[in-house]
C-alpha cells in the first residue's frame, strides 16, 4: 500500500479544484508517492512533467471537488440543514455566476460561516479518505 500525506493530498485537491474541471491536474504517482501538477497554463511550472501522466495507471488523478460531490451539492446539504428557510435562495443562487461570494455572504449574515467551514472541511476529509480507500492508499496526518 502506497502512503499519501494528508496535507500534500490536500493542496493538489485544492489547486485542482481552484478552476473548473481540467484545468488544473494533479497526478499521484503509485511508485514514488510524488504529486505532479499540470495546468492549462503549465509555464507557472518548472519541472519536467512526464510523458506518461494522463495515459499511465502508473498515476492516479487527483479528483476535482464536483466529482467527489463537493460542490454546490455539499452547499444544499448544509443550507437543508443549517438555514432551510433560506433553500431556495441559495438554490438559485447556483444558476448564476457568483454563486459562492453570494452563499457565503448570506451565511456571514446568517451567523454560519464559520459552521459552513467546518461542515465542508469535515466532508473535505471523509470524501478524500473515501477515494484514498477506494484506490489502495494509506493516509497518513502529517
């Protein structure tokens, strides 16, 4: 079983999940425990990526934030149970550019920011231990 640091899986998730789906990468590599990143603008990055990233099973890809469902469904989940009067604003929300500085907004006027936080570091951590199980890693706190 390869080991995986839990903060150095944590910053690839973040930087993957930064932009929209593909456009920042992070690969794992199962025979060195390295993470390469890559982006659509890979000038940013000095190393020499290998040839064989996104072809290999040697690597396995770092998820984006929506498809380990984190995304304005992991927002519901908490607006459902922390503020469900205010649902159906936060649903449409989400049809919208700017959904996320309004969602967040509307929590710091709630009084909730700081429970949305923790709710979504919780879900952060059980989704990435979850694909970490799934894929045959060991996680290790750092």
């Amino acid at each position: 079983m390869v080991a995986v640091r839990y903060d150095e899986l944590c910053k690839a998730f973040d930087f993957v999940s930064s932009a929209g789906p593909m456009e920042h990468n992070a690969y794992f590599s199962l025979d060195t425990g390295k993470i390469w990143w890559t982006s659509d603008s890979n000038d940013a990055f000095d190393e020499e990526i290998p040839d064989d990233l996104e072809t290999s099973d040697r690597y396995l890809a770092i998820p984006h934030k929506n498809q380990l469902d984190l995304g304005k469904r992991l927002a519901a989940r908490f607006v459902a149970q922390a503020l469900p009067a205010r649902y159906e604003q936060v649903e449409g929300y989400f049809r919208r550019q700017g959904a996320y500085a309004r969602f967040k907004a509307l929590l710091e006027h709630e009084g909730v920011l700081e429970r949305w936080y923790s709710f979504e570091a919780d879900a952060v951590e059980s989704a990435l231990r979850q694909w970490c199980a799934e894929n045959g890693l060991e996680l290790v706190q750092t």
